[in-house]
C-alpha cells in the first residue's frame, strides 16, 4: 500500500487512529460518567485548605503506596463500613477541560486504604507526627517520612502547630518542631475522607466471602467464643496509645498505670472511649474511637479488659452489662455536635 512509503500518510492516518480511540475509550465514557454519577446525600465537597492537601497527596506520590477503595470481599472491612460505589466518587470533577482530578483509587495497598481514614484515625496529632515520621507511632511502618513538610524552630510563633516529636527522632536538631500549612493542609484533606452514609432505605451493598463465624464449643452452651481484647486494641487504640500501653510524651497519655483505667468505676473510661476526651493541655485531643469505629459493647468491654489486665495493670475486669449502661450513661451525656 503507497501509504506505507507515504511518511505524512502513515503519521496522520495513525494520528486519526489513536484519536478515535481515545475520544471513545476514555473521552466520552468519562464525560458520561461525570454527567450520570451525582454525589450521595450528606457529601462534602472539598474545603480550599482540603484541596490544597489533596494537591499535596498527589505530588507527594501517596496514591503509589495507599488506595481509595473498598472492594466487595470481606477482607476489606477493615477500611471501610461498606464497599465503596460509584456515588462516592462523584465530586471528584475535572479542574479544566485538559485536567482531571483524578479519583485517587490507587491500585496496590503497600500501606493501607484510606478511604475511610478520617473516621478511623481523625486525629490531627497522630497524622501529624505520622508525617514526620511514621515509626513514631508505628515502629514496623516501612512509609517514608515527610520531613519537609515541618519546620524546625527556636520558638514557636503564635498560631504554631507544634508536633510532638521524640528527641530520638530529631536527628540531633534542637528545637521545636511546627507543621508548614502544607503538612497542615494534607491533615485536613485525610481527615475530609470518610465513607457517606446512604440514605436511609437503601442497603449497603454486601461484602462477599464472608467468613463463617466459629461456633463455640458445645460444652460452653452454645456461647460466642470471647472477643480478643488485644486484637481490638491493637486496631483501634495502639496506633496512639502504642503496643507497650506507654502512650508518646506530650501527644498521647499512658494508659500503663493509668487512673482511669485502674478505677474500678468505669464510667469516666467508657465517656471517654465513647465521646472522646481533651481536658490534658499537655496531650492531643482523643477522637470518639468508640463511636466513630461503631464499637459494640463486648467490643468495648473487650478492649477495656485488655488495658485493665496488661502492662502490669491489675484492675477488675468489666462485665458486658456493665458497658452497656455506661455507653447509654455516655451517649446521654455526650456533647451536641
């Protein structure tokens, strides 16, 4: 065919090629998807200060390492209260005509999904001296640090952030370290992602593999094997308190040795794992793990057993009857949002 030894020919009956194929393999399917998908109910669109961050998220290369998605399967409850949809993507728009936002869903899970970061982990202390250095707060973390998104100084301006950092982590610098606003700026876009509740009437969609649950042995009744408190603590309160219950000095209180959690009333400890806590100038503000994670009451009991018994602690145990009170004491009591 002359088209062969027509070099302008060949390019441009290529170039007609390639630009068919995509108009109709990415052009149009987008714009279709743009047009037809429309956000759940309750979603919020991006603050400026979140957009920021999100632009932050991207040049910083964390979507290499970290998804936005909950899949179908049961392996992904840990990310998420239900898989993810469509509608949960729909205020990820274009920026212009020649830029897409791009919906950060990420294909490799080298750290984990954050989809719905923002309710398992929404305090800004932790992502703050996570950044700095993730083995802080997790010693095994293979994530790279992101000390550039700090400053070290003499002394902190008014309207600092100041981050708790260790003096083993500090590499020899003296000083205090404070959070730029881009580091502030990429905590407040992980703490914007949570998963949308859908509206009322519609079902969750299903998480498939389910995992049957073991009964327990016959000669216990029937009863449901006890829930493992450690297992509990670890996904919920080690990431702050730590695995040897000693918290960090100046970002997160010791739960060894602990008065609340030695007082065999617990009512204050049960408030505080329901509602949250921030009374200690000298700590970070506690999220309302319990809440937020939708902790049961033997989940709770659980987790509360395993910090009354572990570290050398040796307080009484708690009842499940006894959470169940106390969470509808601490419910009734919890603060107007």
């Amino acid at each position: 065919m002359s088209i062969f030894h027509d070099h302008k020919k060949l390019f441009t009956a290529a170039s007609l090629l390639f630009g068919t194929l995509t108009l109709f393999v990415a052009v149009i399917p987008s714009l279709y998807n743009q047009k037809n998908s429309v956000p759940l109910y309750g979603a919020i669109p991006l603050t400026e200060a979140q957009e920021a961050g999100r632009q932050i998220y991207i040049s910083n290369g964390c979507v290499g390492c970290h998804t936005q998605q909950v899949r179908n399967v049961d392996m992904d409850k840990t990310w998420g209260k239900r898989p993810g949809i469509a509608a949960d993507y729909a205020l990820s728009t274009r920026k212009s005509i020649w830029q897409n936002a791009g919906t950060l869903m990420g294909t490799e899970r080298t750290g984990p999904d954050l989809t719905n970061i923002g309710e398992r982990q929404p305090s800004q202390d932790w992502h703050l001296v996570h950044l700095y250095n993730p083995r802080i707060v997790t010693p095994q973390s293979i994530m790279a640090p992101y000390p550039w998104l700090f400053e070290v100084k003499d002394k902190a301006a008014k309207g600092d952030v100041k981050v708790a950092v260790p003096e083993a982590f500090m590499k020899g610098q003296k000083g205090i370290v404070v959070a730029t606003q881009d580091g502030l700026n990429l905590v407040a876009y992980l703490q914007s992602l949570k998963q949308v509740k859908l509206p009322d009437g519609m079902p969750d969609p299903k998480f498939l593999y389910k995992k049957e649950k073991k009964e327990a042995m016959a000669v216990a009744g029937g009863a449901e094997p006890e829930l493992n408190g450690s297992d509990l603590y670890a996904a919920n309160c080690m990431a702050c308190h730590q695995q040897n219950g000693e918290g960090l000095a100046g970002a997160f209180p010791p739960l060894k040795g602990s008065k609340v959690v030695l007082n065999d009333d617990s009512e204050i400890m049960v408030a505080i794992i329901m509602n949250g806590y921030n009374a200690q100038e000298q700590y970070g503000v506690m999220p309302a793990v319990g809440t937020n994670a939708g902790l049961t009451a033997e989940e709770v009991a659980a987790i509360m057993n395993h910090e009354k018994t572990s570290w050398g602690n040796d307080a009484k145990k708690v009842t499940v009857d006894q959470v169940k009170k106390l969470m509808e004491l601490a419910k009734a009591t919890a603060p107007v949002q």
